[in-house]
C-alpha cells in the first residue's frame, strides 16, 4: 500500500507541475486578450493541494492498527482533493469520448485513458483512506470507553 501511495503523490506530483507550467504559459500566451484563460493553472493549484493530502496522508500507509491519534486533516484538504479528482475524472471521460467520436492520434487516447484511471484511482484511495480513519476513530473511542470503565458494578 505504501508503494501505491508514493506511486500516487510522484505521478500527481507531476501531473500538478505539468499543468501549472502549461496554466502559467496559457495565461501569459493569452494576456493580449480580454479574459486570458486560468482553468488549467486552477487546475494546478488543486492538482498541488491534493500533493499536499497525499504528502500528508503517507505516514497512514500501510493501513495498520495504530494505538494513538491519526493527525488530522482539514476537510478542506479533503475537499480539494476530491475535486482534484472529480475534474480529472470528468476531463478523462469527456476527452476519452470526443476522441471516439473523432479518432485521430493514438497516443491522446492512452493520455485520456490514463488521466481518466488516475482519477479513478485517487478516488478510490481517497474512499479507502477515509473508511480506514473511520473505522480507527471507532476503535479508539471502544478501547477507551473501556478503559474508562471502573466500579460500575454495585456488589449487594
């Protein structure tokens, strides 16, 4: 699992540099213009908020049993990590079937088709991990209730 989640943060860590820099030239290409266009750099940015998450999120791996608190992480973190990957998913699909609809070059098909399995991907890791922290809280919070249990019991 650790392997998979340093596998994750390395190819969205790439993903994020490549739309930053593609963003940045895009909106220096097009300031001559009126409304320069700035989706892919936002992209970027959400694209570096999910590095974030995933940066942060490595110690869990491999999901074990741990004996205290998980750090946490703020649902916004969350949030744009979702939505980092929601778009992906979206991006993948949409060009994945506007190439079908019009096949040209072979080679954007595996580009889709990859962006389109990292989405899944990050969604499905994402979906894992929280079912993980999940189930940990409830453990935490069983072991200490039993641990706070002490002379409850009325001998007569």
């Amino acid at each position: 699992m650790r392997v998979q989640k340093l596998l994750l943060l390395i190819i969205t860590a790439a993903i994020t540099a490549i739309l930053l820099f593609v963003g940045v030239l895009n909106y220096i290409g097009n300031l001559d213009q009126e409304t320069p266009s700035t989706a892919i750099f936002f992209l970027g940015v959400t694209g570096a908020f999910s590095v974030y998450f995933h940066f942060k999120t490595k110690e869990i791996y491999p999901f074990a049993k741990f004996d205290g608190e998980l750090e946490e992480l703020s649902k916004k973190y969350w949030a744009l990590h979702v939505s980092f990957g929601c778009t992906l998913l979206i991006l993948g699909s949409y060009a994945t079937v506007a190439w079908l609809k019009n096949p040209g070059e072979v080679v954007l098909i595996v580009i889709f088709i990859f962006v389109t399995l990292l989405a899944i991907w990050t969604l499905l890791d994402t979906y894992f991990l929280n079912k993980f922290i999940v189930s940990h809280k409830e453990r935490l919070e069983r072991r200490q209730e039993i641990e706070n249990i002490t002379g409850t019991i009325d001998e007569s």
